[in-house]
C-alpha cells in the first residue's frame, strides 16, 4: 500500500505497470505538477513550455501503460468469471 503520492508509483513498478526507467519520468512530472499547484505564480513560461516540448510523449507512454493494466485487469477478470462458469460457482 503506498505511503505517499510519491509511493504510489514504486507500487506500480512493483506490480508490473511501469518500467525503473519510466518510474524516474513519473516522479520528475509528480514533483513539476506540485510546483504548478502549489506555485503556480512562479512558474517559468519558457520551463514550462519546454518540458511540454520535450516530455509530452511522456503522457502518451503514461496512457499505453494504463491501458495495457487496464487490458490485463479485464482479461483477469474474464478469465476468473469463465472459470467460475465452469465450475457452476456464482
């Protein structure tokens, strides 16, 4: 169970979800997500946008990690409920 926002992801590489490597984008885009919200006055627009230029792709990889979880979540659960069809148990 994960301890802090931060934790959260190492959960995720435990189980599978992300790769180390991926893990050290997470926590780079978690730390720049708390500086928007906690200090958004003070944001550098040409930081800004330059991490935008440079880690969009970022969220692209984030969503095909999801989506493949997601995927293997239900193929789990399909695999779960046709067993249980079989055996009659509801």
């Amino acid at each position: 169970m994960p301890e802090d926002y931060g934790d959260t992801f190492k959960v995720m590489v435990e189980i599978v979800a992300f790769t180390e490597e991926f893990l050290k984008n997470l926590f780079e885009m978690a730390k720049f997500r708390n500086r928007l919200i906690n200090l958004c006055c003070t944001i550098d627009k040409k930081e800004l946008y330059q991490i935008l230029q440079d880690n969009l792709s970022d969220f692209n990889k984030l969503l095909q990690y999801l989506e493949s979880l997601s995927a293997k979540r239900l193929n789990n659960c399909l695999k779960i409920k046709k067993q249980l069809e079989e055996k009659k148990i509801y």
